[in-house]
C-alpha cells in the first residue's frame, strides 16, 4: 500500500475508532467516555488539518529551516522547534482560554442549548463548507497576520516562537473549521473543555513539525503534496453540511418547529453523503478543485460515503443505528407522542409529561415502576 494510503488510512481510525470502542455507553464509563470521545475528536481534528493545502506543503519548508538553523547553530536542534511548537499551541490555546473565560461552566452548557446559538453555529458551518468547496476564501485581517511577522526576524527562541504563532494565524483558512468543530464539542461540557481540546488539537497539529525537524529523514516516507489534499478538503466541505444540518436540528427541537424531524434529517443527511461518495468517485466537481483521476483509495472512500447514506435509510424501516442514532433527532418527535391510552403502534414509549402526580398514582395502580426522564432536548 502507498505511503499515501496508509498515511491517511491511520488518520482515519483514530477517528472513527474511539466511536466504534467507546464502551456500551452504561452509567459507569459515561463521564470517561464523554472526555475520550471528546479528546479522540479534538486529535483528529488536528491530524486531519494537517491535511489541508495551507499546511502540508508548509511542513517540508519549515522542516528545512530548521535543519539548516542546527547546523549553524547545534544548540538550538532541540530548542528552536520546541519554541516553534509552543508558538502555535499557544495561539489555539488563547482562543480556548477566551471562550472558557467568557462563559465558564455554566454558561457556556447554557449557551450552548440556546437555539439561537444553535441557529448561529448552523449557519457558521455552512459557511466553512462553502469555503472548503472553494467557493471563496477566509482570511484573516492583513494587519493582524503582518504584526505577527515582524517577530519572525527577532533572534534566539523569541524568532521560532513567533513563526510558530504566525502559521498559526496565517493557517486559518484552513483550521478554522476544525477549530469551530472543537470548540462546538466543548460546549457541551465544562469550562476546562474549550483550553483542554485547543491544546489537544493544536499539540497533534504541532508534534509532526518537531519530530521532522528532529529526524528530517523521515520527510522522504511523506507523501507528496497535491491534488488529493483539495480531496480531503473538499470532502471536509461536505462532513461540515452535515454538522451544519446537527446545529440546525438542535435549534428546531429546542425551538419546537418540528422541522428537522427524524425522516427528514435522514434524508438530509443520506443526500450530503450520496454526493460527497460521488465527488470522492469523480463524478461531480467542485469549484477551483483540479484534482486527478479517481485512484483506488478514492474509490474506496466514495463507496464507503455511498454505503454509509444507504445505511442511513435502515432508520426509517425501525433498524437501529447504534451511536448514529444518538446524533440524530428522536424518532418520535417531543410533543408529538402518543397519548397516554392511545394506539401506539410504533412501540414507542408513552410518556406522561409534566405530571409526575398522576404518574406516580398510575403506576401504583398497575403495581409497576416509575421512570423519570429528566434529561433536555438536544
């Protein structure tokens, strides 16, 4: 198997792994498996950003620089990429340390339900597909990246550090979804989560440029950079739509619209991953992407996509889509449940809502327990 293929196949489950190993999900492994699956994210992120055209051709460059600074300077093999590296962990930390400053614990699980939040974060994502499509570009402001450069040029650790912070900021382009997709999982829990994931994602984002500048030989094992990174950044744009479409359905069943129900959002979802499979197999173009003839390994992905959406439609029939099916909206819509005494033809349970009284008395009456559900909706 090429470098390529098996480079990109180890990225691969070390994201999809955790999710398939992740426990039962009983009371006992839940908090641990919250915080795995979570960091598990927050790694992939970071080894799949380093994917992207604004990064992978900057790592042979970097690479060299460094090689060339430790044979002027052998005191510095070590030092330099080290500080290089704290450069950029500590630029994705900063924005970790404000979102944790400004909401904190609380808030921030509070903001994070809000359906306008929601509806913004929908709307965020459409915008990052779109511009992983290659329908226009994200910068940041010239001056900003421009302040930061001036210190590229500052001697001893000071030059490294600063050239680490300034890829950072000039990366954007590109991490800016990965870093939007972290901080989204981060909402969800503490205030630790925001610092702790930008660490985690921005130290995977940074180790390979250390340890290549420490063992430069290993850059001939790298695959060449090309037209298979516009590849993943276009089916990027694509696995972005459908978080988008997740934000969105969190709006609606907070919001109780009863737009985005469960047939609805798996049709949805089946339609983004026919057509990324279809642009993995070459049969649909994105705008400014020249990639080449479909080889074996896109191939491969673009069936998986296809099979995936077709899987998707077992749902619909009743099968049960395991963790898939905690991602997507309730098959029975909240407010939309049988009545208590109703037919119920779809097994689903009847539930008593607002009426723990009355529940409590029917239950005694048929010698049977009572379960609560105290959880919210999204």
């Amino acid at each position: 198997m090429p470098v390529r293929s098996r480079l990109l196949l180890l990225i691969l489950f070390s994201i999809l792994a955790p999710a398939c190993f992740a426990g039962d999900g009983s009371s006992k492994d839940l908090a641990t498996q919250s915080w795995g699956l979570f960091l598990s994210s927050a790694i992939g992120a970071g080894l799949l950003a380093l994917l992207t055209p604004c990064v992978f051709p900057i790592i042979p460059v970097t690479v060299s620089y460094f090689a060339k600074q430790a044979e002027k300077n052998p005191g510095q093999k070590y030092t330099g990429p080290i500080a290089y590296c704290l450069g950029i962990i500590s630029t994705f930390t900063v924005v970790g340390v404000a979102v944790a400053g400004a909401f904190g614990a609380g808030r921030l699980n509070n903001f994070a339900q809000h359906p306008i939040t929601n509806l913004i974060l929908g709307i965020l994502f459409v915008v990052l597909s779109l511009s992983l499509f290659g329908v226009y570009e994200i910068q940041l402001p010239s001056g900003l990246v421009n302040k930061a450069n001036k210190g590229r040029t500052l001697g001893g650790l000071i030059g490294p550090f600063m050239m680490g912070l300034t890829f950072a900021m000039t990366s954007f382009t590109c991490t800016v979804a990965f870093v939007g997709g972290v901080l989204a999982l981060a909402s969800s829990g503490n205030y630790l989560r925001p610092i702790v994931g930008m660490v985690a994602f921005s130290a995977t984002f940074a180790l390979p440029f250390f340890f290549l500048a420490l063992f430069p030989g290993a850059m001939s094992k790298l695959p060449k950079s090309g037209g298979w990174m516009q590849t993943v950044k276009g089916f990027m744009g694509f696995l972005e739509l459908a978080a988008a479409l997740k934000f969105f359905q969190n709006a609606d069943i907070v919001a109780q619209r009863g737009i985005l129900t469960y047939p609805v959002f798996i049709t949805l979802w089946f339609a983004i991953f026919i057509l990324g499979g279809l642009y993995l197999l070459g049969w649909i173009a994105l705008p400014g992407h020249t990639e080449g003839k479909p080889g074996v390994f896109r191939w491969f992905f673009g069936v998986a996509s296809i099979v995936f959406a077709v899987w998707l439609l077992g749902g619909l029939q009743g099968k049960n889509l395991g963790y898939v099916d905690s991602v997507l909206p309730p098959r029975v819509y909240p407010g939309q449940e049988p009545k208590p005494g109703a037919e119920n033809p779809t097994g689903e349970l009847v539930w008593i809502k607002d009426d723990f009284t009355k529940a409590a008395e029917q239950a005694k009456k048929e010698r049977k327990n009572v379960l609560i559900d105290f959880t919210g909706y999204s």
